[in-house]
C-alpha cells in the first residue's frame, strides 16, 4: 500500500489526469460496455426461448447475468480518472466496488457449480437424468449466496479496519 509520504503516492496524487492510464482505462471500459451488451443478450435469450431451460443453460445464463455489474465497476476507475482523481481511500473503494465484487463471487461460485454439475451428469447419468433441474438450481443458489456473504463480510471487515489507507486507482 502506498502512503502519503511515498514519491509515487506524491507524483500521481499531484498530476491530475493520467492520459495514458486514461486511454488504457478508456479501453477497458469501452471492452466492458461491449461485453455487458453481449451478456445482456445471453441472459435475454435464455429467458424468452424455452428450449434453453436445462440445467447447464441455466448456469450459463446466471453467470453472464453475475458479470454484469462487474462490467459496470470496470468503468468507474474511467469514470473517476476523468475527474482526475488518482487515489481513493480504502472506505470508498469498498463503497463503490461493493457489488461488482459481490456479483463476481456470485459468478466464480457459480463457475465452479457448473464443473460440478458437468462431473455429476457424466459421473451418475441416469441418476442425473431423473433429478429435477429446479431443485439443483435452488440448492446451487443457497450454496453461492452463502459464501458470497463470508468473502463481502471479509472486503467489509477489512475497510472498516483500514478506513484511511490509500488505495491505488488503477488497482481497482
């Protein structure tokens, strides 16, 4: 972590606005909107076409609809280097990451749940067959939301403890 009597810390907080982590973040954050929209259209599509309604697809489907707030977050280190911010503290950095974070664990769990399935459908396949596809879908969400819970309740535990500390932007 850097502190206020580090020369990095003193050259970047003193610059104002960064023109090539600008266009790097730019970049990023242009990628994000494209991949946003992509989600969007996957989730739309396996909502509306019944076909699409097997476990597996399901999964897919939760895991672009967890991303997207991660493609918001990915935007806002553009945002606010726009504003020529450069270091944020550790507090607010956890105020505005608080839900891309959240919906990215949500969406590694569910990543892992998905392999999991995959083992399960080759491993036991009749038994997979004849097992309900809600049911699973239900039990994988309570699994997810309780560890998504632990790791928020760690990021939270974490900035309150350590509410002053400087934190890098372009480490968001």
């Amino acid at each position: 972590m850097l502190t206020p009597n580090d020369p990095v810390f003193n050259y970047y907080n003193t610059t104002g606005t960064l023109y090539i982590l600008t266009a790097k973040y730019g970049s990023i954050s242009f990628l994000s909107f494209i991949a946003f929209l992509l989600n969007s259209f996957m989730v739309y599509t396996t909502w509306k076409n019944k076909c699409f309604h097997y476990r597996c697809n399901i999964y897919i489907a939760l895991n672009s609809l967890f991303t997207l707030p991660l493609h918001f977050g990915m935007s806002v280190k553009f945002i606010i280097l726009l504003s020529g911010i450069n270091f944020i503290s550790l507090l607010s950095c956890y105020i505005i990451q608080v839900i891309p974070l959240t919906f990215t664990t949500l969406a590694t769990q569910i990543q892992f749940y998905i392999g999991f399935d995959r083992l399960l459908s080759i491993a036991f396949p009749i038994w997979y067959r004849f097992k309900d596809a809600y049911i699973s879908v239900s039990v994988i969400a309570i699994l997810t939301t309780v560890r998504t819970c632990r790791t928020c309740w760690n990021f939270l535990s974490m900035a309150i403890q350590f509410p002053e500390r400087y934190y890098t932007l372009f480490r968001i």
